[in-house]
C-alpha cells in the first residue's frame, strides 16, 4: 500500500521505517538534541493548501515518534528545516543531499545549531534512507 506524502499515514510508516534502520540505530546513537520537523511549504497544485510539518521526535537511535502537525506547532521543536514539496521530493528520492541542500539554502533551517547538523550528517544521511523503506505516492506522479 502506497502512502500519500505528506500525510499521517506516511507519518507512521516514516516512524517504523526508521526504527526498523539498523544503520540509523547506529548512526543516530548520540542524537540527543531534540525534535527536528520538517516543514513543507504550501503548493496547491498537488493538493497542499497551507504549510504544514512533519515533528520527528527522534533520539539516540531511535524515532519516538513521528506526526503531521501544523506549520505554527513547528515552531515548537529544536530544530526547524523549511522547503518546498518539491525540494523534499529530491531529498527523499536520494537526488539531494540534506546537508549540502541546507549548506546551499535549498533547505532553510530556520531554527537550530547548523554546527549540530552538520556533525550528524550520517544519520541524516540514514533518514533519507529510511524514506526509501516507505511505499510512498508523490502527489504528482499518477
């Protein structure tokens, strides 16, 4: 079954994908620096109306949880990255490098130590991994 992106119920398979990651159970083991959500900006042409988020509560290894929020509950987390459905659709199908993309402001992090992101590049890198474990369905693609 094939999950719209964004939406809950990639969410939740988001949050299983990560935790079944033995490559970010190593990776992530020293994370300890809060929830990052990840914002995706507004794009009515594939369906989303207004900005809205993804809050990843992930933590030395492992994802607590992970929830479709509002773009405003975002502001409650550590970290904060913002880009366009477009730009997390590269991201995601492996196509940009998440660090890189926010070294060349492709992705903004509008909230949070860059310093921090940067060290922890490897699990970042296992997200993005993690999201190729999801059966996802762009909203762009038939």
């Amino acid at each position: 079954m094939n999950h719209r992106f964004p939406s809950a119920e990639w969410c939740a398979a988001y949050q299983e994908a990560i935790n079944t990651n033995p490559a970010y159970r190593i990776a992530g083991k020293d994370w300890t620096h809060g929830v990052v959500a990840m914002v995706v900006q507004a794009d009515p042409t594939v369906g989303i109306p207004e900005d809205m988020a993804m809050w990843l509560d992930v933590h030395q290894g492992q994802c607590r949880e992970c929830r479709l929020i509002s773009a405003s509950e975002a502001n409650n987390a550590a970290f904060v990255i913002v880009a366009t459905y477009a730009r997390w659709k590269q991201v995601m199908k492996r196509e940009l490098d998440p660090i890189k993309a926010m070294m060349q402001n492709k992705l903004k992090l509008t909230k949070g130590h860059m310093p921090t992101m940067v060290k922890y590049v490897n699990s970042s890198r296992q997200l993005v991994e993690s999201t190729a474990l999801v059966a996802t369905q762009f909203p762009d693609e038939p």
